[in-house]
C-alpha cells in the first residue's frame, strides 16, 4: 500500500475543533532503543507489504520497547487510522507530536487523522505546521488539499495539488484529486486536461477514465464520453459504478438496449458486493425472531401441562390445535380425547375438553389449502370442531385412525 492510494480513499465528514494538546509525559528513556529501531523497520516492511495488522503489533513493539520514540507513535497512528481505528490513531498522532514537535511526517499524519474525523480547522493548522517544518513534503500538501476539498475551498485546495504534483509529479492520486476538486467547482473543461495527464502517467487507471468520462459528459461531449466509459468498464469489469456510469452515457446516446444492459450488470454487482453483508444480517435478525418466537411458543404451549389420569397412558400430544379458535394441545390417551388450552387462554377462563373414547360416535377430517379440520361428534349429539395446520391434521388423523375412534369410512379426508 502506498500514499497514493491512502489519499484516494481519504474522505472527510464535518467541521469541528481540534483537541488541545496533551502535555508531554516525564517517562524515562527506554531501555531498548535498538530493539524500537528494529521494530519500525520491520512494521514498516509489513505496512508496505498490506499487511496492517500484523504492522499495528508491531509498531506497538516498537512503542513498548521506546516509549518516548516520536517515529513510533507516529508510524503506529499511521495504520491505526488506515484500518478505521481513528480515535486511538488520533491519540497516538498527538502522542507522537507532542514527544517530537519537529517530526513532520507526525503532524501530516496527525492531520490526516484529524481530517478523517471531520475536524478540518485542527487538521489544516497541523498540514500547515508540518509543511513549515518541510515545504518539499508533497503528502502533506494532498493532504490539504483533500480537506480543502471538503471544505468547498476548491481554490485553494487546487492551489495546494498543484504545488503535491510539482514535488512529486509522478503521484497519480494529486492529478486525480485535483481533477476532482475542478470537477466540483464546475470547471469540468480543466477537470478533463487533468484527467488526461492521470492518463498519460498510467493508463491502466479506471479511475482516471472514469474521471475524464464524466467530465467529457459535462461539456457535451457524449461520444468521448461513452468511449473512456467502456475503457473504464474493460479495466474495472467488477465495478459497479463504472457499469452504472456507463449506462447512464448510453441512455442519453439513445442507446436504450446498452443502458438497459448495463443497469443490468451494475445492479447485479452491487447485490453481490452487498449479498454477504445482507445475509449475514438477514439470518441474524431472524436467527433472533426464531429465538424470539421459540421462547414464546416454549412458555405458551409447554404452559399447557396435561397429567394422565392414574391408570391411564398418553399416546399422543399435537400442538397449535384450536378450538373455538383457542390455541392448544390435542392429546390421545388410553381412555380420553382432551383438548388443553394454552396457557394464557386459561387465564382468560378457558377450560379443558375431555372426551370419553367410548363417548365417541365417529370423526371426520377435512383439509384445504389453508388448513384443516377435524371434527368428533359423540353419543349425545355433541359436535366438537377443531382447526389446525395440515402438518399437524396429517399426523393427528392418522394416528386416530390407528385407534378404531368412529367407524372407518367417516375418517376422511377431502
């Protein structure tokens, strides 16, 4: 990972005021200098190589064996803010100026850091004071010109790329963050010169034919426009937005059936990119609802306690069956049919059913779509119906049918 491509991702939120300083502690000299020399050189090959969090453990070696090490502090803010760990970065960037006032590459970054979190005012006093202490550092300038940006001072923050790309004019990142900031005052023709010259340094940027697209769009030029599109999409095939921008210059091109497909190939990459994140929420949430629920159902039914009469033996228990649209269990035993409510039915007053098997005339199912029914009339004319899902009615009838309940042919299902 290099500077350039740290300044491409660095975007800023919202004005507010530094932090003041913190006094400079009275700890005593380490020990172990060498060994804190050792471990920055080693965390910085680890930086280099993307290999972050293998470079904070070892940056934190580094502080440990020399705790007063400005480079330290300041190399371990560096990746710290780069992971998105921004309020400890913030800390050691200020631990890292304060030990060393001189150490300029620890104001940049210790700007960089406070920028991140929207505190541009702070941000720009400590890009100023590390420029002051080295006006040839060009990551500084970006720097400032990228909080400048975000500040709607594009002026000055053009001023300020301007002075990044004359220090280190093979930077990419300056000549793409300049056309921006050109782009966002309206100079859309300038933006396009800048995007050229991103171009002619590495032409394999989609960025930079991204850029100069969007720009060439802006002054009317639709075909230069489609053509730097298409180049972005064939450098960057995985990019949703280059897809999307692409389709959007089709669809004023007329060309309805390219901007159709692709809106198409941009949406479905931005499912993709999204789609792990989303069901990683999604069976989250439901993982929750389930567990949710499963309480519920556990305290409601199991609530429903049935204990067999001495000498008698349960066979069965089917819950979600209803009666008189009550919810409960239909229980089988050796002696009895019993309808149990669930248990906050029976708060509100309703009563068991029991059901002598010798009372029993006959019993007929029924099932639909929705659901089902069963229904058992007795010896005294008595008709009792219960509803219930059809997973439960399959089983249930099968099982009545097992027991010789009615007569044969009235257990039907339709």
């Amino acid at each position: 990972m290099t500077k350039r491509f740290l300044l491409l991702a660095f975007t800023l939120l919202i004005v507010a005021e530094a932090p003041a300083l913190a006094e400079p502690e009275t700890a005593t000299a380490s020990a172990n200098p060498h060994d804190a020399l050792g471990f920055i050189e080693q965390g910085d090959k680890l930086f280099h190589a993307d290999k972050l969090n293998e470079a904070i453990s070892t940056y934190r070696r580094a502080t440990h064996a020399a705790p007063l090490n400005s480079t330290a502090h300041e190399r371990l803010a560096r990746v710290l803010g780069l992971t998105g760990a921004l309020f400890e970065a913030e800390q050691e960037a200020r631990r890292a100026v304060t030990l060393d006032g001189k150490n300029a590459a620890a104001h940049t970054w210790y700007g960089w850091v406070l920028g991140r979190q929207g505190k541009y005012k702070a941000a720009l006093a400590e890009e100023a004071v590390a420029i002051d202490l080295d006006d040839s550092n060009a990551f500084a300038y970006q720097t400032m010109g990228l909080i400048l940006t975000s500040t709607g001072d594009f002026n000055q923050a053009i001023s300020a790329y301007d002075r990044a790309i004359k220090l280190d004019p093979d930077d990419l990142g300056s000549y793409l963050n300049m056309a921006a900031a050109m782009g966002r005052k309206g100079d859309f023709a300038g933006a396009a010169s800048v995007y050229r010259k991103a171009i002619s340094l590495n032409n394999s940027s989609s960025a930079a034919h991204l850029g100069l697209g969007s720009a060439l769009g802006k002054i009317g030029d639709l075909d230069g426009q489609v053509k730097e599109l298409q180049t972005a999409v064939a450098l960057a095939p995985k990019s949703a937005n280059a897809h999307g921008r692409l389709g959007f210059a089709l669809s004023q091109k007329k060309d309805v059936r390219g901007a159709i497909r692709e809106g198409l190939v941009a949406s479905v990459l931005r499912v993709e990119s999204s789609w792990s994140a989303f069901m990683r929420a999604f069976i989250t949430t439901w993982a929750a609802v389930f567990l949710v629920f499963g309480a519920v159902f556990a305290f409601v039914f199991l609530g429903s306690r049935f204990k067999p009469q001495p000498g008698e033996e349960l066979l069965s228990s089917f819950f979600l069956v209803f009666y008189k649209d009550r919810p409960g269990r239909f229980i089988i035993t050796s002696r009895r049919l019993v309808y149990v409510p669930e248990a906050v039915s029976q708060w509100f007053g309703v009563t068991r059913l029991s059901i002598e098997r010798e009372q029993v005339e006959s019993i007929k199912c029924s099932s639909s779509v929705s659901g089902g029914s069963l229904s058992i009339a007795t010896k005294d004319g008595v008709h009792h119906k219960f509803s219930m899902p059809n997973l439960v009615l399959d089983p249930l009838s099968r099982k009545l049918d097992g027991q010789n309940l009615g007569t044969q042919s009235d257990l039907v299902s339709a």
